[in-house]
C-alpha cells in the first residue's frame, strides 16, 4: 500500500465562481495507506468542511503568488539536439552534460472531468524556483510521491498508484520518455532510490513481512533496463529507504527480526545495524522522513488520526552503526514531508491539513536539537493543500512544494525559509499536482 496521499488523493468538484474562479472540495475519500499501529485498517484521510481544507486556490485567483520578474530563463540550458555527454566512469554508460535544461518532473493525476489521468509533464527550471512551459507525456497513473534520478540526470524513476516502478530517459533538453518497468509481482513498491552508483534503485514495499513488506534491490542498466531484482531484507510498514553512504536509514515498523520501532539503520547488504522507538507507543502512520545536511539526524513525521495523540515529529541521532531516540517534536499538524536544509540549521515541515509549512530549527550540540520556530512570513495567501516537497540544492537552496494548482517554492536562509511564491500549473482539475522531482545538475 502506498502512504497517505492526504491532501490530494480525493475526489473534487469543480466550479467556477464569480469571485476569483475558486474550486471548492466537495466529497472527499480515501486514500491507500500503510495501516495504523498493527491494524490493516485503511487511513480514510479526506477533507473537511471547516476553513481549514474546504477552499482549493484556482491558479487564477489573485492570492495565488505570480513568480518573481527574475523567473525569466533555465537555470542552466543546452541548445536543441545536444547529445548524451562524455562516459561518467561506468563502462557502456552515457550521461547528459552537465550544462543541459534542468528539470522538474510532476504528475498531473486528474481528468478535466475529475477523474484519473495518466498524465505527466517536465518543466524547466528557472529562477528562484519558478517552473517554464510543460512538455507533457503519458505514463501511469501517481497520485502522489517523489520521483527519483540518477545522479547525472540522464534516468529518472517514479512510482505510480499500483506500486510499479517506472524508469524515465530524458534528453539534455529535459524531453522525457517512459522505457521499463519494473514488475509489482517482484516489488510492490512504495518508494525507490537510486543507489550512488547510479546502477541500481532500492525499491521499498510497505506491507507486512508476510505480504511481501521489504527491501529490494534492483538492477538498472545504463540505458535504463531492468535487470534482476533481489531481496535484501523483510520489512514491516516501511516507509522509504534514505541513503547513508553504503547504508540506508528505513522509517518503519521494523526490519528483519529486529525489534519494533520507528526507526532502523540497514547495511547494504542488507542486515539490521540498530532499531530506535522514536515515539513512546505504536500508534504512528509514518508519512515523511529527511536526514540533516551534516547526517547526524534522522526524523519522521507521524500524521495518524487514530491515535488520539497530538501529530509529531520523532527524532533520533545517528552514531555510527547505533540510533539513539530523542524527544519527539510535538505537536506538528499533518507533517507531509519534511526537507532539512543545507544549510544545517534548520528543517522545512510541510504541514498538509495546516494549509501550512513550518520551521524547526536544529542546532546539533544543544541539550534539545530541535525546536518548533513556527510558520515563516508567506508572499501572498499561505498554501493551499501543500503536499510533497523537494530539495534544489545550490549555493541558494531552495525547497519546490506541490500545493492545489502550483508548485511554491521557498529559499532556506540562516534559520529559516523565505517563501518565493507559488508557480500557478494551470486552471482546474488537470492542474492539481501530484508526484514531484527535480533533476540534479
């Protein structure tokens, strides 16, 4: 099952009013999602009626941020027809030069009518975030997630609703085309990252052991086939899989045979090193987790509605092959994605049913790391329905946020985050964002 899509997986209505073209929520419904505590039991996440969720902001209402005047060319461009650049190191590998149009890669999941579509698209990049023309594409459904690449670029993968993994080629000019899949008879996936080595992703299946629930590893050619796909470890109602060097952080329920927690720290081969409880009980449904830029953190974001508990934040600190759980981060409403900065003094918590993000700062060495510092001053009216969020690294880091009919992105500074303004995707149903990446350079 794939996590809480909470803010966007529901059913909308549309209609075009006299007071700014607003599109207004009208019979929300589930999403598939990993299951509360040890219950199979659906997260039956929708929107309400109260203030906070009921209003979803049309691209053509004025409180929607136009991007900024500087927003007015590709961060980085490669004329029309430039080819795959020099062999990076790997023997039969191409890979794009580095000067070529960077990208971001979203889905749109919705028809004109409402319902689904399987419809993509690639924007390039520009200035402060802002997002230039779609090139479109088809490929399978993605209601929501974020889409992975290899570290030149050059090969993406995403995951669609019925947990196959998808792999993209694109062109220097950021043209994409849907090539192998990878069969959910093998992995049912969640979530897959590339390895650094750009030649396998770590798949992650969110089930229980004994439905498959695990990690994966599978093998990606240069061109973007599929080779063979091995089991590294069972997991329980994980979640992703964060790269640490040759290992990897895993959110979730437990791994292996190791003992119940939130938190776990797996080798490449796929063995157990050390399990945290970042949460006192086991009511959490796990939605986002980040490591911080200087990796001596791990957090994850609880946004469950059953456990009659406040949403949080759990926190643990990474020393070396051992997890050590702190104070959790409480209360946080809805933390839909988390992102730390760069800069390492903070983390950006997008809060989905807050209509809202928010700034933890982080200070490593102090007796409690992480604080709660509130939501930062928006450019215009504050996001609406905000959902998955990516890094652009640079000397500038910036966050890119999908929210109803925009992608917002915000600029990370000493402490906190500046709200840039919002990138308007369109009008109506087809502009509802779901799955986001940014290519790297």
């Amino acid at each position: 099952m794939r996590k809480a899509a909470s803010l966007l997986a529901f059913t909308l209505a549309c209609a075009d009013s006299d007071d700014g073209g607003h599109l207004t929520g009208l019979d929300a419904t589930s999403a598939e999602v990993s299951a509360p505590g040890d219950s199979d039991s659906p997260d039956t996440r929708g929107v309400g009626t109260g203030e906070d969720a009921s209003v979803l902001v049309d691209s053509s209402a004025s409180d929607v941020a136009e991007p900024l005047p500087d927003a007015s060319a590709p961060v980085d461009t490669a004329a029309d027809g430039v080819a795959p650049g020099e062999d990076a190191g790997t023997p039969g590998c191409e890979w794009l030069p580095p000067q070529h149009t960077r990208v971001v890669m979203i889905s749109k999941p919705y028809s004109e009518s409402g319902g689904k579509a399987d419809a993509w698209e690639t924007r390039a990049l520009l200035q402060d975030g802002a997002l230039g023309e779609a090139q479109a594409f088809t490929m399978s459904r993605a209601v929501s997630g974020v889409v992975a690449f290899r570290h030149d670029g050059g090969l993406a993968a995403a995951v669609d609703d019925h947990g196959e993994i998808h792999l993209i080629a694109l062109t220097a000019t950021g043209v994409a085309t849907p090539g192998p899949t990878v069969d959910p008879e093998l992995v049912y996936a969640q979530t897959a990252a590339f390895a650094p080595d750009g030649l396998s992703l770590i798949a992650v299946d969110p089930n229980w052991p004994e439905n498959g629930g695990g990690l994966f590893r599978v093998s990606v050619g240069c061109e973007g086939d599929v080779g063979e796909v091995t089991a590294l470890t069972p997991s329980k109602l994980a979640l992703t899989a964060l790269p640490l060097g040759d290992r990897w952080v895993v959110p979730g329920r437990g791994v292996g045979s190791g003992p119940e927690g939130q938190v776990h720290l797996v080798g490449a081969d796929g063995a157990l090193l050390a399990s945290a409880k970042v949460f006192p009980d086991t009511d959490d449904i796990l939605a986002s987790a980040t490591l911080t830029a200087d990796r001596r953190f791990v957090l994850v974001g609880d946004h469950s509605e059953f456990s009659g508990l406040p949403n949080r934040i759990g926190v643990a600190r990474i020393d070396g092959d051992t997890l050590e759980a702190l104070a959790p981060v409480t209360p946080v409403l809805d933390p839909v994605a988390l992102v730390a900065s760069p800069l390492g003094d903070s983390v950006l918590v997008v809060s989905g049913y807050g209509n809202a993000v928010r700034v933890v700062g982080y200070s490593a060495d102090a007796e409690v790391p992480f604080v709660d510092l509130g939501e930062p001053e928006y450019l215009g009216a504050s996001p609406a329905l905000p959902g998955d969020a990516v890094l652009v690294p640079g000397e500038d880091p910036v966050v890119l946020v999908v929210e109803n009919v925009a992608v917002r992105s915000f600029r990370f500074v000493p402490g906190g985050v500046v709200d840039l303004g919002a990138s308007p995707t369109g009008s109506g149903f087809t502009a509802i964002p779901g799955a986001i990446g940014v290519q790297p350079l």
